[in-house]
C-alpha cells in the first residue's frame, strides 16, 4: 500500500524506510504508531476515491448548467464520507444520479 509509505516517511524522526522498518537520519532504526499509520493511509486511500468520484461529476456543477438537487445531495454526501467511514473496506458509497 504506497499511501501507507507516504505517511510512514511523515512520522517524527523518521528519514527513510526500507521494507517495513524506519530509519532516523544516523541509521538508527525509529519507531513508529503503526495504528496511526494505517488509519491514515486508509484516509488517503478513502479521500482518493471520494476525490476522484467528485471530480468524475464536476461537469454537473459548471457555471453553464444547473445541477439537479440530487446531484447536489450526492456530491455533499461524498464529501461527507470521510465524516462517517475511516476506511474503503467499510465505506458504503451513496448511488449516483442519473
């Protein structure tokens, strides 16, 4: 999972990985939350998808078209998922309009 690389490298004290173990910046090995590490690579994950989701529908809401009120409650409920689900294991996707 690279997002869990990503927020891995954010940690203090960490300067570099290799595989799964952490390294500060004399080679010592760091440790490191590996819960919160996983809850926010599965939030990276989640906001990536919602994000490509609501950009799959932003031709809805350009300033040359009117959105139905449906189309408006879905995207609003996309932007909300990360309020409700912490992970796209858990996440139950609201059904797009037509």
């Amino acid at each position: 999972m690279i997002e869990k690389y990503v927020v891995i490298k954010k940690q203090p004290n960490v300067d570099y990985l290799i595989g799964d173990i952490a390294y500060d910046i004399d080679g010592n090995v760091v440790s490191y939350d590996e819960a919160a590490v996983m809850t926010e690579a599965n939030m990276m994950a989640l906001r990536a998808e919602r994000n490509q989701r609501l950009a799959n529908t932003d031709w809805w809401v350009m300033p040359d078209r009117t959105a139905t009120q449906a189309q408006l409650d879905y995207r609003q409920a996309l932007r909300d998922i990360t309020g409700t689900y912490t992970s796209l294991d858990d996440v139950v996707w609201p059904e797009k309009p037509e």
